[in-house]
C-alpha cells in the first residue's frame, strides 16, 4: 500500500511529507497541518486547509491506535463490532461500503459509511489493520458534498497508510 506520486487535487506540486508514528507510518501533503496534541482524543489529526472564512469543517485523516490486548479480536470481529457500532450508535449512520481486503499479502477492514456530526453530515472512510493485538485505525472524513473533491488525495493518505510487522 505505498505510494510515490504526490498529491493532485488543490495541493501543490510539493511532496508529500511522510510521518511515522509507533509502528506505523504514512505520506500527507505538505499543505494539510499536522496536529500531535491529541486535544481531539488519542487521535492524530492530519487537517485539510480551510478553503476559505466561512469553511467551518476542515476534512481530515486521523490514526487511532488501540490496545486489543485479551480481547480475542481479529478482522472479521472487528468489523462485526464497528457495523454494529455505526448502526446502533451513529446519529443517522448509513453503511455504504464494509468489507475485509487484501493487499500486498496484508488483511485489512475497510468501511466507508455517512453520519451527522451536529450541523454535519459527513462521509467516512477508515482503513484498520490489526496486527500483535493491536487496532492501528486510519480514517478519513469529509462534509458529504466535499468528499468527491477530496477523495484522490484522502485515498493517496490512506494507500500509504502502513503498519510494521
């Protein structure tokens, strides 16, 4: 899942910057902010530019990480719990896409799904590899009406979204 292009849609011709956390790593562009406060939660954000004064969502990709440790949980678990958790629990959770995928002999989840965030309604795509008892969860989220625009560069995110072995 690597990637050697750079970022097209409404970014520069620069490379992208690749950051790399406690085993894992992946590639953002060089105009979106970095944010490592966890201010947000035990997430790291990866914050789009604002597109102008009145943008009062920044789409963004975050990397979550959480301990599985004796809890039994492989992929099939996972995504069973996350389907169950965006149906039950997401205000006006949809479903649009949740499957199990192979790529480079690595198995990974991925669900992409719509929700309300208060005034918002928000697309989802996450991308969860599970690996030494580990959930590393990388997902991306957009205002539904400005996903299509962002989609190439969040999926370049995503794409180069790597975990250690």
């Amino acid at each position: 899942m690597s990637t050697t292009t750079g970022f097209s849609q409404k970014e520069s011709s620069a490379e992208p910057i690749e950051f790399t956390g406690k085993n894992y790593k992946l590639q953002y562009p060089a105009s979106w902010t970095l944010d490592t406060s966890k201010s947000l939660g035990p997430a790291i954000f990866f914050f789009s530019p604002l597109e102008n004064a009145d943008d009062k969502f920044r789409e963004n990709v975050n990397v979550v990480i959480q301990d599985l440790r004796g809890e039994d949980i492989n992929l099939a678990r996972y995504k069973e719990i996350t389907d169950k958790q965006v149906k039950d629990l997401a205000f006006d959770g949809e479903i649009l896409e949740s499957s199990i995928l192979r790529k480079n002999n690595q198995e990974f989840y991925r669900i992409t799904y719509l929700m309300s965030q208060g005034k918002f309604r928000v697309k989802i795509t996450s991308v969860c590899f599970i690996q030494n008892e580990k959930a590393y969860l990388s997902t991306f989220s957009a205002e539904v009406d400005k996903y299509d625009a962002y989609k190439k560069t969040a999926e370049q995110i995503l794409a180069s979204f790597k975990v250690s072995r």
